[in-house]
C-alpha cells in the first residue's frame, strides 16, 4: 500500500515539475527562433529596400532572391509548435540566408548569446 501511495505521489510531483520545465524549455527556444527568423526577415527587408533604389541592373537576381527568403519567412508557420517540418523548413530559411549573404558578399554570423542575439557582418 505504501509502495503504491509513494508512487501515485511520485508520479504527480514528477508531472507537475516537467511540464513546468518543458514549458520554460519552450519558451526559451521559441524566444531564440523568434529572434533568429525576426532578424533574417529585418536583414532582408532593408537589403531589398537599399537594391530596389540602386538602379543597377545585376540587382534583379539578388531582390529576386531577398523576395523568396522574405516570402519563407512569411509563410513560416509561428503559431503552429507541432507543425511536423518547422525544423525542415528553419533549415531552408537558414540555407536561403547563406546564399543570399553571398550573393551579397557578405560574411554574417548569427549568434544567440545569454544576454542577447546578433548579427554580424
């Protein structure tokens, strides 16, 4: 009987406390994708602002691949955690932003540090 009773405690203690975890865990890394696609989505926006008032006509290649990020990122679903290709597709936007970093001639490098993300060129 104590078995039984100290188990039964055990097991709702031990449910209590890892969904209280598996909700910080969560919403910390829902915070970092957040940042880390919020920051992809800034860069490209004012990259394809800055090529669409330069006149040159090599830009057509680079806005054409600033649109297809920024259409990834806005067809990325945020409000869906159980979405079963959200990795899958975070990899294609992460992929799209290489190329079009180097498209760009641009070194960047994203970080997710304690205090705060960055990006840097």
């Amino acid at each position: 009987r104590f078995h039984g009773e100290g188990y039964q405690e055990g097991l709702a203690e031990g449910s209590h406390a890892g969904m209280a975890e598996g909700r910080r865990h969560g919403a910390l890394h829902g915070a970092r994708m957040g940042s880390e696609i919020g920051c992809y989505l800034g860069f490209a926006l004012t990259w394809h602002c800055l090529l669409q008032k330069c006149a040159d006509p090599k830009n057509s290649k680079k806005l054409r691949a600033l649109d297809s990020l920024i259409g990834m990122i806005q067809k990325f679903p945020y409000e869906d955690p159980t979405y079963d290709k959200l990795q899958e597709d975070l990899e294609k936007i992460r992929g799209k932003f290489k190329q079009v970093c180097s498209m760009l001639n641009i070194q960047s490098d994203f970080r997710l540090g304690n205090e705060r993300s960055s990006l840097t060129f």
